[in-house]
C-alpha cells in the first residue's frame, strides 16, 4: 500500500492500516515534516480518532489556550468580541504539532520517503521522481487541496474557489497580544491576528475578496502585489502589516477552495482528506475531517477483502458528513466576502 502526503490524513490512515497488519510506505513531497505556520483546531468526531490514534491527551495538552477574539471596523475601533470557539474551537494547536505527533507514533511501523513525488500511476504501477518505479495494491492520494494523484488518476482537478484568498506569515508580537485575536474587517478585506503559543510571535492572516485563484501558483511578488492592492490606503495596522509581510521569510498564501469530485475512487486509487473533499479552511472541519475520513477507510479496507467494495461503502457512509461540512466553509466564505453590516 502507498499513500501519497506525510500531514493528516496519510499519517493517520498510515496508523490504522499498519496497525490492521497493512506493509505501508508514505511517501511526500516536501524534504522534511512540513511547518504550515497556522493553528488547527478539532470538532466532533475527530477526538474519538485522537483517541484512537493514542494521543488525544497530548494533543489537549498542547492546545493554545485562545481566549477569544475583538473584533474591530476598518478604523481599528472595537465593535464586538468573539468567544473562542469561533476560531479556536475546544482545542487548537500549531499544525506542526499533530503532523509531528502522527509521524512519531507510525514512524516505527511506516516507511517514509521524503523529498520524493509520484509522476505516473499505472493499475497500482507506479513511477516516481526519484525512487525506482514499484507495484502495489493500492495507492491513497492524502496529498491535499492541489494532489498530485487527483490530477494523474482523475483528470479533472475538482476545485472550487469560494472567492477569497490570502497571505500569512508571522512577525514580532509589538501588540502584546497575550492568547488572543483580533479581527479586522472592511469590505472584502479582512485580517486575523493572534499570539498564540509563541508570546513574542504575531501570527497573521490578511485575506481579501478575488476570483484568480491561479494567483496561488504566480511567484510570491506577485502575491505580495495582489495583497498590497487589496490592503490599499488602509490605517491601522495595515500598513505595519504589509512592511512584515515583505520580510516575512514564514510567508505563504492560499486560496480558500473546496474539492469536489464525482467519485473518490479510480480502481485501485483512492483519495482520502483534503485531496478528496476539501471543505475549505472557512468550515474550520479540514482536519477533523482528514482524521475522520482516514479512519473511515481504514476501516473499511481492513473489514472487507474486496478493496471495491469498501471504497464504495467508504464514499456512501462519508459523503453526507462531507455535504455539510462543505456547507459550513461555502457559507462562512459567503459571509466573509459579503460587506460587513
Ligand atoms: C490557512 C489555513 C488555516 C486552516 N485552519 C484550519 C482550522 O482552523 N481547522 C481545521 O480543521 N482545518 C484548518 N485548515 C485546513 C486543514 O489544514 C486541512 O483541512 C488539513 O490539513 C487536511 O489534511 P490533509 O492531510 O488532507 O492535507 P494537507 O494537510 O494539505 O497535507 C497534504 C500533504 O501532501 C503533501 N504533498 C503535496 N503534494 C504532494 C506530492 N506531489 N507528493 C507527495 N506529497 C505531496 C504536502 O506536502 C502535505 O504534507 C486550514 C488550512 C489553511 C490553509
């Protein structure tokens, strides 16, 4: 079994499946554990796959300990506050954490090949950038919003941009911001700071209304430059934020996107987590949802000696939990894009 992507959803279905007697290799692209630069929160279901998993504790013992955010207008002056749970949710905690946690509890059970990428799938034969080419019975895509076994196996690429996008990146805490946020909001511009683990780190989020999604593959200038015209003759903060930006070296950006596709299984290819049914980082269910699916899966494949039958019966007990969760991040992107009342 290969599954492509070393965050959430491979780790995590990487646990279940080594540990129902599976001889699993993952296999990532990056060289290295990825640091995102952004906190991640879990709901409903998702504790019990922590749970499964061994490290619920750890994971609420690393939580931000949030207390809320204040909401501002598009002069800085204070208009609301916001409970924790908005963005924050019962526990949050650096992403970097959870993809470190599932990668030390599979690390001794798992193969992991980093720095290396699928380039062709073939009925389990598969060729990659660097490794020798090598057959197995099933290859899972966990390998996220843009997936590279999506694009080869699927053709199209399923993705639906919900109209916003953004840069992040972090600077120092000159706020004293002390586990809590800040949102700033004009129409179709919006910033999310916070201090959150680290107290003399800002982490920042400035996202604005647009319909290039490509923006999310041109070059950083070009980013920057979408950024700066959308944040234009703003006060407060604004331009500090922008100055930060260009020396951020912890700087990416990401459109707010959805996949959908018709069918989450070709074969012998499944995709699992944001690779199959990104709900979009607006639902605040990414990764509840990646644990949750993983889970599902594995399953589902360890109960059944028939890999069709359970990628069917996988696509028909998650589709609906998906619908809704999808729902959340198209409404709350229609909310964030809508004039402020
Ligand atoms: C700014 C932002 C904030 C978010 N906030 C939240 C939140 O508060 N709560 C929440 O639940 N979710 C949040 N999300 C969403 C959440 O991060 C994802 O839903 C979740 O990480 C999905 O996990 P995944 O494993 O499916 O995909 P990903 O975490 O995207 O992982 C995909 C992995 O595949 C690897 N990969 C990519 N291409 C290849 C390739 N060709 N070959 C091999 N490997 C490859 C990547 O390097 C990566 O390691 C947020 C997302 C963003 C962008």
């Amino acid at each position: 079994m290969l599954i492509s992507g070393a965050s959430v959803a491979g780790p995590a279905l990487a646990y279940f499946l080594a540990a129902a007697g599976y001889d699993v290799t993952v296999v990532e692209r990056a060289r290295e554990l990825r640091d995102n630069g952004y906190n991640i929160d879990f709901r409903g279901d998702a504790f019990a796959v922590l749970a499964d998993l061994g490290i619920e504790d750890r994971i609420r013992g690393l939580d931000t300990r949030m207390r809320g955010t204040t909401v501002l207008d598009e002069t800085g002056a204070k208009v609301g506050e916001l409970p924790r749970e908005v963005f924050s949710s019962d526990v949050e905690v650096p992403k970097r954490e959870l993809t470190r946690l599932l990668h030390e509890i599979t690390a001794d059970r798992v193969r992991y090949v980093f720095g290396d990428s699928i380039t062709s799938i073939e009925d389990g034969h598969v060729e990659f950038e660097c490794m020798p080419a090598a057959d197995y019975d099933l290859v899972i895509g966990a390998d996220g919003v843009y997936s590279n076994v999506r694009r080869l196996v699927f053709g199209a690429d399923g993705l639906v941009h919900l109209g916003l996008s953004g840069a992040g990146f972090s600077l120092p805490n000159h706020l004293g911001l002390e586990h809590r946020g800040l949102l700033w909001r004009d129409s179709g511009a919006m910033v999310y700071l916070c201090s959150a683990n680290d107290p003399e780190r800002l982490t920042v989020g400035m996202s604005f209304t647009t319909d290039s999604p490509e923006l999310d593959r041109r070059p950083r200038a070009e980013q920057e430059a979408a950024v700066r015209a959308a944040f234009a003759g703003y006060g407060w903060e604004i331009p500090r934020l922008l100055d930060a930006m260009a020396t951020a070296d912890d700087f990416r950006f990401d459109s707010t996107c959805q996949v959908r596709v018709d069918s989450w299984s070709r074969g012998r290819v499944a995709l699992v987590g944001d690779a199959g049914y990104c709900a979009a980082p607006t639902s605040g269910m990414g990764t509840s949802q990646a644990l949750i699916g993983a889970r599902t899966l594995a399953r589902l494949l360890a109960s059944c000696d028939d890999h069709a039958i359970a990628f069917a019966a996988y696509e028909r007990e998650l589709r609906p939990y998906v619908a809704e969760n999808q729902e959340i991040g198209r409404a709350h992107a229609q909310s964030l894009t809508a004039t402020p009342a």
